[in-house]
C-alpha cells in the first residue's frame, strides 16, 4: 500500500517508523534521518508542501520517498510543478544536505518498483539533489523511469572528499599524508603545547552544548567578517535549526562539537557528526587573533585523532572542492543531481522551460556584476 503524506503532523509521527526503517536500507546515512528532515522543514522548508511517499506492506513500512513540492507554480500551469528531496538546496538558506536518496528497506524491491509506479502516474518533474554517486536508489529509480519514457538527466553535484580511517592509528594515518602538510601539523600542535595549556573536548552536557553552539557561531562569523561574508548561520531559520538539531543530536549520541581552549579561552570550535562508523566534518571557526597559531588547523587535526581514538572507519569532509579538505583526504565520494522529466506535453514545457532557465541565468549573472 502507497499513501501521500502532506502534513506535518503526519511527518512528525513517522519518526520511529522512519528510524527503525533507515537503519535497515543500505543507504543510512545521517542526512536521511528523520531527526535531520524533520527539522529541516520546520524551520526552512516549513513554507512548502511535504510530498512524502510511503510503502507499507502489511502495515510495516517498507520506503519512504522524503520528497518536498517547490519551484515555481502558477494556477493553470501544473508543467512547472516541481517535487524534489526533503533537505536539499532552497533560497531560503542550505544546511548542507548530502546522500539524500528514497529510504528503502535492504532486499525491497518491490517497495521501490511501487514508488516509481506510483511517480509515473503522477506525472511530476523530479529534481533530486545530492545523491550519491553509486548504488543509491534514486540511481535505480532514475534509471526504472528512463525505461518507462521519461527523460532522464543527471549531471555532478561535487564530491566529498573522504578519509579512510580504517586500519590506522593517528600517526600512520599522518604518514599517509604529503611531507609538507604533516611537518606543518605536527609543528602547529608542538607550537601550541608548548605556549598554552590546550583543551579540545566535546560538547557533552545540554548546557555545554548550548554554549559550544554559541561559541561556534561567534568564531565562525569573526573568521568570516575578514574574508567576506559566510552563509551558514546568516539567518535565524539557520540558527534554530542547528540549536534545535543540535539537541537532538546530542540526545541520539550523535553530537561532536568540540572547543578549543588556550588557556582557558575559546580558539576555535569545531562542529561534527559521528553517525554509524563515519564520523562527518560539518563546520568550524576559529578566532582570528590565535590564527598565526593554526589553530584551524590543529581543531580539524586533533577531531580525526578524536575520530580515530573512538574507531570511526572514516572521516567524511563533506561536499566542497577546498583545497585544504584535499591535504586531508585520501579519496572522494560523487555526488549526482537528476532531473526527471515525465513523457507529456508539460513534461516537454518543463524541459524547455529548464533548458531556457540555464541560458538565461549566466546571463543575468554577468549583466548584474557589470552593469
């Protein structure tokens, strides 16, 4: 049986559901939990449609399609109605959402051939966002409907440059790395050892993860305010949405937001996500007084000690092509976008639509930095 949610009542109450199901499909990940979703939408999708998919077989729930109606929809021009994933990308601000997929339980297959059934009736333009690159379902869904008509596109989205943990200590794992990058991070945490008494430790208590958050915030916008302007706490949707996940986190045994302390004085901070055996590099900031200490540097150095001392098997740096994530990483994972256009007449329109959108946009883009 396939049922429609589109209310958030319906979407809080799936929450054992939900979590008891990912933990079954072999795309758990921690941007597929329903704590990150769910708290995505009520404080920055709240303003669109959840348009989640559910298969149930004998009651017991087999998938969940986490989708969200968005885009552009005039009253008589259904072409231009747009369905894409719970998290991804919005104008009204991103948490950085990655490995977004359809949940389906391990050996379901016949839970996701009724989801594309169900999207082939419907009829709906599919942008799907930030999937990864390999064995996902949205892969497999993408693919079910290519065969039955639509037109399918897929084109990269980044890459997470990843560290492969396993096996190692923190100083092999340091041996891995280029002589220069290595010799710079074990002179930058000597240096600091022997100035200041040195404290990196996470967040553990709800009052320390309260503070830790503020700390964050403030150090990262410092750091930011030299360089420009950062768009990852500029609004308060953002904030609350990583006050509120925060303490979920921390709750669930997630949390791994970490101070470093000088002499007692906040330095730096660090905010990360152990999930499973992968422990995800989120943000950081760090006080530009203490910056010809390194002390970004020494927080990203000593989380993966951390990550290491608790047996994570990797370190997930996230999507984003900065030079410094590559000194650290040992490899990358792909990340997709597919846009799926149904075999009708709208679906002809939306893809017009689509391809005008990406002429026109590097356009307005030039005209606007020079007018």
């Amino acid at each position: 049986m396939i049922d429609l949610v589109t209310d958030g009542a319906s979407f809080a109450a799936l929450e054992q559901e939900w979590s008891a199901l990912l933990v079954e499909s072999p795309g758990d990940t921690l941007f597929l939990s329903w704590e990150w979703l769910f708290t995505w939408w009520r404080h920055l999708g709240s303003h669109l449609r959840p348009a989640l998919l559910t298969v149930r077989d004998e009651g017991r729930l087999q998938a969940v399609a986490p989708f969200v109606r968005h885009g552009w929809q005039p009253r008589r021009l259904r072409f231009h109605k747009t369905v894409g994933f719970l998290g991804a990308p919005l104008h009204a601000g991103n948490v950085g959402s990655d490995y977004l997929d359809v949940v389906v339980r391990r050996d379901s297959t016949h839970a996701l051939a009724e989801l594309v059934a169900e999207i082939a009736a419907r009829g709906e333009v599919l942008d799907l966002a930030q999937v990864r690159g390999e064995g996902s379902a949205a892969g497999t869904l993408a693919a079910s409907l290519g065969l039955a008509g639509w037109e399918v596109r897929s084109s990269p989205a980044g890459v997470c440059p990843v560290v492969d943990l396993r096996g190692h200590t923190w100083e092999s794992y340091l041996l891995t790395r280029g002589r220069e990058h290595r010799y710079a991070v074990q002179r930058k945490l000597r240096a600091l050892k022997r100035r200041f008494q040195v404290s990196f430790e996470p967040a553990r208590t709800e009052g320390e993860r309260a503070d830790a958050l503020r700390v964050l915030i403030d150090l990262h916008e410092r750091r930011w305010s030299e360089k420009g302007s950062s768009d990852a706490f500029h609004t308060p949707a953002l904030r609350a949405f990583h006050e509120d996940f925060t303490r979920l986190a921390l709750g669930r045994g997630w949390l791994r937001l970490f101070v470093l302390r000088l002499d007692g004085i906040a330095a730096a901070a660090l905010y990360a996500l152990r999930y499973g055996e992968t422990f995800f590099f989120y943000q950081a900031g760090f006080d530009p007084a203490f910056g010809r200490w390194g002390v970004g540097t020494a927080a990203l150095a000593l989380s993966i000690e951390s990550a290491i001392g608790e047996g994570a098997k990797a370190y997930d740096l996230l999507h984003g092509e900065e030079e410094y994530k590559f000194h650290w990483a040992n490899g990358t994972r792909p990340l997709l976008r597919y846009s799926l256009f149904p075999p009708r007449a709208h679906g002809y329109v939306a893809r017009t639509f689509a391809a005008a959108r990406a002429i026109v946009r590097p356009v307005a883009r030039r005209v606007l930095q020079n007018p």
